[in-house]
C-alpha cells in the first residue's frame, strides 16, 4: 500500500516581523501551501450519514481541503451550521435537469475566493451529492487527485452524446454535419484552470441555451438504451450533464457519424477523448454510480489501445455479496442502497472508485451493527 503523503509545510523560509506591511503577492510568495481539495456539496435537506464524512475528513492534514454547500433550503442551511465542516455558499436558483449548473458554478466561484491569495494551480474541486459517500482514506483520494494535472470527466457512452444538424465545408463544398455535445456525469473533477474558466464563461452566458439548441428531451419518452444511436439527432439529458464538457473541451462538428477521430487534451484525465459510434465510457470516473441499462458497457482507456475494456461499475458489483446488492430502478435514475454487508463495504473500498452513490441515510448493516462506525472503520483503516 502507497504511504500517506507527507504534509506540506506552511512556514516561510525566512521569518518576518511585520507581515501587515508586506503586500498579499509577497505574503503568498512568502507563505507557499500544497493543492488544497475543495469538496461541493449539492444538497436538498443533508448530507447522508454525513458521520462518515467527519470520520473521513478527520483525517485530513491541516490546510489540504476546504468543504462548502449549496442548500436548497433553510433545513440544509441549519444542518451545515451544526457539522462544523462545512460552509454554506449563498443560495441560487436552480431546477432539477434544467438548470443545476448555476449552484455547480457559485460552488466554484465562492471556492475559488476561499483563500485566493495563496491559490495553487494544483488545487482540485470535487463535486459532490447529498447521497454519495467515500470509497477511500482522506489520504489516498487526496493524493490521486493532486497528482494529476488536469480535470476528471466521465464521458457516456457515445449513443447517448447529443447531436444537431449543421453546415460544414469539405474541399470547398457545403455538406451536412453534425454538431456534438457529450454527455458526462455531474460528479466531475475540475482543476483550478478549468473552474476559473467555467466561471467566467458562465457569467458571460456562455452556452446557457443549450438545452434549447439540442432540442433536449422533446423526443417523446426517454429512449430505451437500444434505441439509442449515436447521431440520431434525438437527445436526452440535462444541462449539468453537457455543460462544463462543452465549455472546457468543445465543440465538436463531424461530417460523417460512421467515421472515428480522437482529440487529444493533455489537461484531461484518460485523454484522448474518442469519437465514433461505438466508444463505452471515457475519461476519469471516480463516482460510482450505476445505471442497469450502462452496467455492462465498455470501459475505454489508453492503455487499452483503442481496444474496450471491463468497466469498473461491472467489476464492483460483481465483488458484491447478495445482502450488497442495490436497488436499481427505471432507465433515469441510478441504482441505490438501503442495506449493504461488511463484505460489500470492503468492496467498495477495494474497487477503482474514490466515491460511491447513492446511498439512503442510516441504511441497514446487514448482520448487525451501526453503519456509519463499520463503514467508517472499514474504509479508513
């Protein structure tokens, strides 16, 4: 097992006596901190069994992460106060599908002015749900996330990325096209470039329209999974699903939808990202979260070559014991648990995954026990 990451140090190399007097760029240049990790918390009512948060922020060094939410409501907002850890950004308008971007974005915005004098460019900004717990030690998530370079998006598979009819021009001649938006989980990692940016962009209005563009869920009911084609011109989903992919990474305009190219980003994790009809998931997937109708999809990575791989939501629910199992439910939502054994806790602690959803609050130990001390125990041990 890797060791802990040894902590960094916040002492200057040389001692000041009056730092009132010395400007902010020259206190921070005096005063350097390791990436820091800000956690974002999109909550309704509470965070579930937020006792395994504490247990795993307790284990955190000084200084190496900050904790903020969003609150829908006044219940949230007198929840966060009596946790200690977390801080409540001020509350703005959103609507479940059509518009969770803009608590995602103030998220952003209130951390990036958390300590803005002493920013680092390796500091990461992990979003995360109400229902989502840890599947690591503070210390190994730290570490995997701060040794990367750039952000952490998990791409759908490519049936599921939205498409629109446009104009293109090859060798001079108008031909039909298509313009791409690519669907990822919501529960992304963002580098401190890229959150700055999406920030920006956002209070510029970029792309708030998108869901109007792509004629986004007009189609009727949700397409089944088999009815599904990559460049059907038929799209489902919300804008927090397509937003910050656009943003940071877009656009994307192909002539031919049974044709294959890869766009290499060096500041996106797993890059490159490949476009063709066929691609399973893509990019860096740290929540679990699982869809029946996805359970069996490909995994796609470098280092595969190009070729498909088992993916990791496969490989942890085939390690769950039958007390393990979650609940899945209709095409929309993802699968849940309510009761879950000590085996199954080690499997998620065993698995590819840095956190895991969704998880009901004070769901059942099977076997007896409390669950938030053996999970707590369990995963942090």
């Amino acid at each position: 097992m890797d060791s802990k990451p040894a902590h960094t140090s916040t002492l200057a190399a040389q001692p000041v006596r009056n730092v009132s007097d010395i400007d902010a760029a020259a206190a921070s240049a005096l005063v350097p901190r390791g990436p820091r990790v800000y956690f974002l918390f999109l909550a309704v009512d509470e965070i579930a069994n937020f006792a395994v948060w504490k247990a795993f922020f307790k284990d955190a060094f000084p200084g190496s992460y900050r904790a903020l939410i969003h609150c829908k409501g006044a219940i949230c907002m007198n929840f966060a106060a009596q946790t200690q850890v977390l801080e409540v950004v001020p509350t703005v308008q959103a609507e479940y599908c059509a518009d969770l971007v803009s608590p995602m974005n103030q998220l952003l915005a209130m951390a990036l002015h958390d300590d803005p004098s002493s920013a680092n460019p390796g500091d990461k900004f992990v979003f995360v749900s109400d229902s989502t717990l840890p599947a690591k030690p503070f210390w190994q998530v730290y570490k995997t996330l701060t040794t990367r370079s750039g952000s952490d998006l998990c791409m759908f598979p490519s049936k599921d990325w939205a498409d629109t009819p446009t104009q293109l021009f090859e060798n001079g001649s108008p031909v039909q096209g298509h313009e791409l938006a690519i669907k990822t989980h919501q529960w992304m990692v963002l580098s401190r470039h890229h959150s700055e940016r999406a920030v920006h962009l956002w209070g510029q209005g970029v792309k708030k329209n998108m869901m109007t563009n792509f004629h986004m869920n007009t189609g009727g009911p949700w397409q089944s999974l088999s009815n599904r084609t990559f460049g059907d011109n038929r799209n489902y989903g919300c804008l927090d699903e397509y937003w910050h992919m656009s943003v940071l990474f877009g656009p994307w305009k192909i002539a031919d939808s049974k044709k294959s190219t890869e766009y290499k980003y060096p500041d996106l994790t797993n890059s490159p990202l490949r476009i063709n009809a066929n691609t399973g998931w893509q990019g860096a997937c740290d929540t679990f979260a699982l869809w029946s109708e996805y359970s069996a999809a490909s995994y796609d990575v470098p280092s595969t070559e190009g070729k498909h791989s088992i993916s990791p939501w496969l490989k942890l629910y085939n390690s769950l014991d039958a007390a393990s199992m979650p609940h899945v439910s209709d095409n929309t939502r993802p699968a849940w648990w309510d009761t879950i054994s000590r085996h199954g806790i080690q499997a998620i602690r065993n698995s590819d995954f840095l956190f895991v959803r969704k998880f009901i609050d004070s769901p059942t130990l099977a076997y007896g026990g409390d669950f938030s001390t053996e999970y707590s125990r369990l995963m942090f041990t």
